[in-house]
C-alpha cells in the first residue's frame, strides 16, 4: 500500500472516531462557554430553589394546621350535650324532647393591654397583645361557625363569667376605654339573633380601693354591659347574673359592722339587696318552681382541701386574698348565696382553671332532721392562653322545658371543652422547625458559597521552554521550538492547509474539582486535535508534526504494518479522552 492511501486510511478512520463525539465537543469555544456556564448555573439554582421551596410548602402546610386546623378540630371535638335528655321507654322506645336552649359559657377572656404587662416594656407589651388576641380570635371563629347558629329557634345565649378585659377598671378616659371595649367586642363578635349576658368580674369593675382604679369603672360597666344584677329567663329556667366583687366589698363593709345578714342594711342597688328581693319572689317573673342557674365570677367557699376532679390541670382553689382579688366568698356569703337563691347549679370563673365542686344546703323540713340538698358548682376554665394554664377552654350548657324531660331527672346539662396549648405549639413545634430551617439553609448557603470559590480557582497552565524533556518532535519535521508546528497532509477533518499542533502528556496530573475527579496520565504517545487551538491543557506539550500518530518512511510497511494500525486506535481512544478532559477544562474556565 502506498504511503498516500495508507494516510487517507487513517485520516478516514480519524475522521469515523470524531464522529461520534456529541455536538457539544464541537461547538466554538465561545458558545461552548456560554451553554456550559448557562447549564451551570440552571443546576446550582435549581437544587437552592427545590430546598428553599421544600421549606415553605412544609411551613405553608404547618401554619395552616397549627393556626387554625387544630382550633377547629379541637371545637369539632365539643358537642352541646343535648343526648343527655334523650331517654327510652321499657318498650326501647326513645322519646323526643323539644330542642333544648343552648348556652355558651366564656370565662376570663381579659383582654390585655399595655399596661397588663408593664415590666415587658412597649414592644414585648404589644407583641403580648396581638399574640393573645389572635389567639382567642381563632377559637371564637371556630366557636362560632361550628357551635353558634345551628339551633333552629332563637334559644341560644352566650354568658361571660366576668373579667371581660384586663384592665377595665383602671383610670382611663372616656375615649380609651370605648377604644378598649371596641377591641372586646371585634374578638368575639356574634349575629344579632345570639343573646348576649355579661357578670361583672373584679377586672371589670374592681375590688376595693386603689389609687389605679377608676371612680367610674361601674358606671362605665353599667354603660357598654349591662346592670350589675338582674336575672333573665330562658327555656323555662331562671338565670341569675351575680355582682361578686360587689356582693365581697358590701360583705366587708357589714362584717365590719358586726352585723348579720338578717340585720344588715343593704346597699341600694347592691347584691345583697338582689338577693333578698330574689327570696323573697319579687324579681320572679316566672314563678319559684323554675330550676335556677347561678353565674358568679367568684367561686363560693369550699375547704382548701376539697378536690376539683380530674380535669382540673393542677392544685386546687383555696381560699385568698390579695390587691383587688379574692378567690373564693366567704363561709357565711356563701350560705347567705345557696339559701335565698337556692341554684340548682352554679357556674363561676375568676380561678382559670377547671374545678368542679358539690355544696350541700341545709334546707328546712317538716321533720327533726334538716333536709340536706346538694348543689354542683362548675367554675368554667379560662378563653385566654395567657392566665396561666395549657388549654384554655369553655363550657356548654343545655337547657330542656322542664316538663319534657322525665320526671326526677334534671333539665340542664352541661360539658367541659378544652382549646390548644397555644405555647406548646410556638415551642414544641415552630421553635424546633425554625432552628432545622435554619440550619439547612445554613448549610445550603456555605455549599453555594464554596461551589463559587471553587469554580473560581485558576490553574496555572506555563510551560517551561527550556525543559527539552517535555518535548518530543515529530518524525515527519524538524523541532523548531514549544509552539513550534508544520503543515498537515490535507484532511476532510481538518481544513485545507489548516495548522493542527498535536500534545503530547508527560506524567500530568489534574486536580480535583467539585465538577471533576483527580486523575493522572502518562503517556508517550502523541494526540491529534481536530482544530488549531492557542494554547495546550495543563499536563500537555505542544510538538510540531502531523496529526496522525507516528508514521516513518524508514519503518518498514509490511513488518509494522499491523502494529501502526493498533497505535492509530490508541491515539482515537486518547483523542476521545482529551476531548473529554478539554470539556471539563472549557466548562471550569467559563464559570470563572
């Protein structure tokens, strides 16, 4: 074979293993840079977003459940206890009753303000305020769309047990406190059809002398809730509304004066003389064989030892009294509340906590041993998350017709419901998810941080011209110095007279980036490039020669004829891997 057709065969072979290299490998430089730093910068954005994205859809769908799924689960839990009056016959016949009244009972909302917390200062004053306002505003919205308005008559009441706002009772203006009052009435706001019954707590209208308090906290009272005492019916029921802290300071005023209840003279208008005027039937409007509910804010007395049952959270109510407060009334208010009142059950608030007791009335009988009945005492736990408990909560009260339900067995019923631990959720679950947020966006952060400084690492790619030892000249030409070069036969790979210097790697050594893996080489053998390039990769050393791989005219062609063909395959799998190595290099120097 003559030495031209033997150099077509190869340069034709040269030309079938560049083909399969990707379009990418033959791009221009320039255009190359461009893709590679676009394709770049697509993949590091993309795997900052799908992190930063991830973590918003984990706190959109916590928010949502912790803000207001739980509130509503938690009230979906409470039903009004209407199956109570629901009883069978012998035959297992159940008998309907009328649908009976429903009231709601709030105790304790006390609406803050700045000066509930004076020593927090302004700010952590305020954030105090809109955190618990916020608060009692998802659990009245749930209250109100899952509770209220779904009786078909109009026999639906809401009672506050007293304490409405925090500081009712402090020397404000006219104007600050209408303001305060607005703030109440938009956190629990009702339909018009929704009776609405307010007691008034030592909050509200203060309890005893202090320079604080206003000399017009009861008329403001009276003015923006209604009387102080007075009684309402509802479903065949009596329902007494009881001043307290009223009712505690006239009870002061006649221990004081040594007098009995029998003899003492009654404030006008006062809660003693409510009770009396009670006994004796002049405010009955509906005759003395109507059960009785009581609502006091403050409960009545019990031993400090006596239990609260098991949904109390903790302790017990025990007797005190401290600046405008008093725990409990006294022993003999007490009496004086069971025996002209005579409830058949009580409701009260002020304590915040859950407590049920049983008083027992000594009423008198025809025979020698008094008649003893036994009253039950709620007093309904705090709506607000700030008095010191874990789960606020309500009560529901049922109210049937007497004359519906069976004989012997009472018309009221009622039962506790419980709200979320709003602390418990800011610590047990958004504190613990903002420190992992924190921390992985920490982490995502130094990653991008050291994918730049890495991309942005320069190679130091000079040859020595003096180092004879990197140099390997060609067979086919002279050495005429590193970037020395002679002219290729012609080629459809290359261009016609077109200048193609080959490398030649001497023991290099690549190191390792994010992008690219450590690797070395060793080789002596030379590789073609499809193109003039200016400058060799590091580790390669510019020769002048022709693009194919070593052919001398003093090798003898049928001796070596078979051992040149296989250096030609060496040198295409060398030429795919440059390649590959010139990407890596094209695709580092365009991200700098």
């Amino acid at each position: 074979m003559s030495t031209r057709r033997r150099v077509r065969v190869r340069f034709s072979i040269l030309h079938r293993i560049r083909r399969p290299l990707s379009h990418f490998a033959s791009m221009r430089p320039a255009r190359k840079a461009r893709l590679a730093a676009f394709i770049n910068g697509l993949t590091r954005k993309a795997k900052t977003l799908s992190t930063v994205n991830v973590l918003r859809v984990v706190w959109l769908f916590v928010i949502a459940w912790y803000e207001l799924g739980v509130f509503y689960r938690s009230v979906a839990k409470c039903r009004w206890p209407d199956q109570e009056f629901i009883h069978s016959d012998e035959a297992g016949n159940t008998e309907s009753i009328r649908q009976p009244a429903h009231v709601l009972l709030i105790a304790d909302p006390q609406i803050v303000d700045l000066e509930s917390y004076p020593e927090r200062g302004w700010l952590l004053g305020l954030i105090s305020q809109v955190i618990i306002d916020l608060n009692m505003r998802k659990s009245w919205s749930a209250i109100r769309r899952l509770l209220l308005g779904k009786n078909s008559g109009n026999d639906e009441a809401v009672v506050f047990l007293g304490d409405m706002m925090d500081n009712g009772r402090n020397a404000y203006s006219d104007e600050e406190y209408q303001v305060y009052y607005n703030r109440f009435k938009s956190i629990f706001s009702t339909d018009s059809s929704t009776k609405i019954y307010y007691i008034p707590g030592n909050h509200d209208i203060g309890l005893g002398s202090s320079r604080t308090f206003s000399h017009h906290a009861k008329s403001r009272y009276v003015k923006h809730f209604g009387p102080l005492n007075y009684q309402v019916s509802l479903a065949n029921h009596t329902l007494v509304m009881l001043d307290a802290p009223g009712l505690v300071e006239e009870d002061y005023r006649r221990s004081s004066a040594g007098q009995k209840f029998e003899t003492w003279e009654p404030l006008h208008s006062g809660a003693i003389e409510f009770g009396n005027k009670f006994a004796s039937g002049i405010h009955s409007s509906v005759g003395t064989e109507d059960p009785v509910v009581l609502f006091s804010h403050i409960p009545l007395f019990r031993p400090d030892t006596a239990p609260c049952g098991p949904l109390r959270e903790r302790g017990t109510i025990r007797r005190g009294v401290g600046f405008g407060y008093q725990n409990t009334l006294g022993r003999q208010t007490s009496e004086y509340i069971l025996k002209n009142i005579q409830p058949n059950v009580i409701f009260s608030g002020d304590d915040h906590d859950y407590c049920e007791y049983m008083h027992s009335i000594s009423l008198l009988s025809e025979g020698p041993d008094p008649n003893i009945d036994r009253v039950r005492e709620v007093t309904v736990k705090s709506f607000s998350m700030a008095m010191g408990i874990h789960n606020p909560g309500f009560q529901l009260l049922s109210l049937a017709e007497p004359s519906s339900v069976v004989s012997g067995t009472p018309s009221y019923t009622d039962s506790p419901c419980f709200l979320p631990d709003q602390i418990a959720i800011y610590v047990n679950v958004y504190l613990p998810l903002f420190l992992f947020s924190l921390c992985v966006v920490t982490i995502s952060t130094l990653r991008r941080l050291s994918e730049r400084k890495n991309h942005g690492r320069t190679y130091n790619l000079d040859i020595d011209p003096n180092d004879e030892s990197l140099i390997q000249s060609s067979p086919e030409a002279d050495y005429t110095g590193v970037l020395g070069s002679a002219r290729v036969p012609n080629s459809a790979s290359l261009g016609n007279g077109g200048l193609a210097p080959t490398y030649r790697a001497s023991s290099a050594t690549f190191t390792a980036t994010p992008k690219t893996p450590k690797f070395s080489t060793t080789s002596t053998g030379r590789m073609a490039t499809p193109s003039p390039l200016v400058a060799p990769p590091a580790g390669f050393v510019m020769t002048p020669g022709d693009a194919e791989q070593g052919y001398s005219p003093h090798v003898d062609d049928d001796d070596d004829e078979s051992h040149q063909t296989n250096q030609l395959h060496d040198g295409g799998e060398m030429l795919t891997e440059g390649y590959r190595n010139l990407e890596e290099r094209t695709r580092t120097v365009a991200m700098q």
